[in-house]
C-alpha cells in the first residue's frame, strides 16, 4: 500500500493493540513530565464528532483528594457487587487499589456546553462520549508503547465526582485513569485470567449485510479468536 507504514512501525501498532491491558496494580514511581505531556497530546490527538474535542483532563495530585476518590469507588463497588447477586464475592475480590497506588490519577470529564455541537450528534447525542473514549484509548495505547500501565475505573457515582471535582454544570466525569509504572503486565486480560469473562471469537460478532449472517471474511468451522 502506497501509504503504508514501515512494517516495524506497522507491527508496533499493533503490538501496543495487543499488548494493552487494563492494569490494576501498579508500582509506584512516577510519569515524567514530558512523558505525561506526550500521553495527553496523544489523547488530543483523536478524532472527535464535529471536531467538537469534548474531553478534559484533570489531574489528581493531592493525596487527600485521592483518598476521598477512593472512598467514592470502593461505595460503588460494594453496591455494585450486591447487583450482581451470586457473582458478588467473586467480584469483591476484584480490588481497585491503582487509586491509590498509580503514579498518576486522571480524571476524564465531558465538557460543559456540548448540547451547542450538534454536528454528528443530533439524532446520536452519545457520540461526546464515543468521541472521549476514543481520546482515552490513545492515551492507553501510547502509555503501553511508552511502557506504562493504564486502567480505567468507572466504579463511581458521577455527581459525587463532579462536585469533588469542582466541574461547571454540564460536565460529567466519564474516567478515573490510573497511570505508571507497573512491575509487569498481564499476559491476558485480568478478568479473563479471573476467569470472570472471555473474549468472543471475532468470527461471532461480525456479520455481512444485516445482523446475525455470518461474514464470509472467516471460516465459520474453524474461527479461533487469540487472547
């Protein structure tokens, strides 16, 4: 292909795709500034609706604001862990620590004034968030080039987020990002290896033409998706 990569550069891509995971434990340390500073030009990079560049970045660095980030997290993960019902000690077990551990505590916030984008967005208003989530996954992709770990927490309820947070009406926290060193990465998905859930095979999620026929991109028969 004309405009293709080198194919190093190609295979570091993907390895970064592959290699990604949802980290949480961490090892302390710290991100150097100009590191950081690379990540979030990387996360200002992605493509957004209407070039509507709907994420902020807030970064935690008193302990005390951690703390009672923590604290927020850890009432919605016992909540959520009564939803859960029979699953709800093997989901207690899932600690949440990297609040407290990471190098680094980002908070990702949907800026104020979005109902004013409504390019791309007036019969998918929801496409703030996809476009946020996209900035995030850039983040998360050079952090692991840049050999950092990453997880994202959503165990929490936003509004007392928002208010810890300070943010304007209209903003709406979406992330807590924990980011640093770690002392290795998981060689699978951690709720994989957990055993809480597996990846489908690729082959069952794409289809041709209209929902549910198989997509002749793969062998029905034999279709193994890796981990």
């Amino acid at each position: 292909m004309a405009h293709a990569f080198e194919a190093g550069e190609a295979r570091a891509v993907y390895r970064a795709i592959h290699e990604r995971r949802d980290m949480r434990h961490f090892a302390g340390g710290r991100v150097e500034p100009e590191v950081l500073r690379r990540l979030l030009d990387a996360a200002h990079h992605a493509p957004s609706v209407g070039f509507m560049q709907p994420w902020r970045f807030i970064r935690i660095r008193g302990e005390a604001l951690r703390q009672q980030l923590h604290r927020v997290v850890e009432q919605e993960r016992v909540l959520t862990a009564r939803a859960l019902g029979e699953r709800e000690d093997e989901f207690m077990r899932l600690k949440v620590q990297g609040l407290l551990d990471a190098a680094e505590l980002l908070a990702v916030t949907l800026a104020d004034g979005r109902e004013k984008h409504v390019f791309g967005r007036r019969t998918l208003p929801q496409m703030d968030l996809a476009s946020a989530s996209c900035a995030i996954q850039n983040l998360w992709l050079a952090a692991r080039a840049e050999g950092l770990g990453m997880g994202w927490v959503s165990l929490f309820d936003p509004a007392e987020v928002a208010a810890l947070l300070g943010l304007p009406e209209g903003a709406e926290p979406i992330a807590l990002l924990c980011l640093g060193p770690v002392h290795a990465f998981y060689e699978e998905p951690m709720l994989q290896r957990e055993r809480w859930a597996r990846r489908e095979p690729l082959a069952s999620l794409v289809f041709d033409e209209s929902w549910g026929r198989p997509s002749d991109l793969f062998d029905q028969s034999t279709a193994v998706e890796r981990t």
